[in-house]
C-alpha cells in the first residue's frame, strides 16, 4: 500500500509532466493548463488540510510547514495570473517560466526536507493512514479554482503558518494576511 510521501511524489511527477507539455507542446495549452490547475490545487488543499498539520505537529517540521505554506499561496497567485492569460502570447510563457521556478523550487524543498522527515518519523500505518486521508481530500479539492478557499481553508493555512486569533477574522482579511 503506498504512503503519503510515495502519493505526494506521484503528484509532483504529474506536474512536471504537464508543465513539460505546457513549454513543449503550445498548441495542447488550452486542454493541459485546466489539467494542471486542478491538479496543483487539489493538491495544495489536501496538504494543507491533512498533511502540514500531522508534519507540524507531529513530525517536527514547523518552520519548513509555515514556509510551504507561503510557497502554495504564491504558485496559486501565478496560476491566477497564468490562467488568464492568451496561451499564444509571449506574456504566457513569461508567467508559466514564473510558475515552473515556484513549484520547482517548493517540489525540491519538500522533497528534501518535510518528506524525509515525516518519513522518519511518522510509523508506516501512519503515513499509509495519511495516505488515505490525503487521497480523499484531494478528491474532495478536484475542480476548485485558484484564488477562491474557503474561509475554513484559510483558517487552515493560517493555523499552519503558526498565525492566531484566525477564526476571529474575516475571509478578507484571512486572504490579505496570507498573501505572500
């Protein structure tokens, strides 16, 4: 049965390949970006709802949580702007470099220092147990649009950035505080 980490990889690899189809392949923009949008928020979402809190909380890893945080807040704002705009133009290609860097370089950060810590420290049944949790929510994210959580999500992404007194403020001002 594969683990929340072999899940967590399976979806950065899917990315990559869409985002080598997007650079590669221009005229399959259209089909392959709402493919990738979809996929990076769900994705997103169910690491922030089922997989920041157990690495915060019970792998240790606080300060790498509150920094992935930052780096989904900012891929979700360039997909924002990625998805509208003409696929044909330059100007795409300028934003979709933006967005391969970001993910890029939050992929490899995860890669070598959250993931290896959950994995050292979290149990086997965990991680598979995180696995069908994170499965679920991902499910559960497919189809939501960048730049529209829920005030429960951001109160998520508050709690895993370490900020207080989120449930006392409003969605604006969640969105404001989280903005990268």
């Amino acid at each position: 049965m594969p683990d929340v980490i072999d899940l967590i990889k399976a979806d950065h690899r899917e990315v990559e390949r869409l985002f080598d189809q997007l650079q590669n392949e221009p005229d399959k923009r259209a089909a392959v970006l709402p493919v990738l949008s979809a996929l990076l928020i769900a994705h997103s979402r169910a690491e922030e709802a089922e997989v920041y809190p157990v690495a915060r909380d019970e792998a240790g890893e606080t300060d790498e949580v509150a920094h992935s945080q930052d780096e989904h807040a900012e891929a979700e704002e360039i997909l924002t702007r990625l998805r509208g705009e003409d696929p044909t133009t330059p100007t795409f290609d300028e934003v979709l470099k933006e967005l391969v860097d970001a993910v890029t370089h939050h992929v490899e950060e995860e890669e070598s220092r959250v993931l290896p810590g959950m994995r050292g420290r979290l149990g086997d049944d965990r991680r598979e147990a995180l696995a069908d949790a994170f499965a679920a929510s991902r499910a559960q994210h497919l189809g939501e649009s960048p730049g529209e959580p829920t005030k429960e999500e951001l109160e998520t992404q508050a709690k895993n950035k370490g900020m207080s007194g989120a449930s006392g403020k409003s969605k604006d001002e969640l969105s404001e505080e989280l903005k990268p």
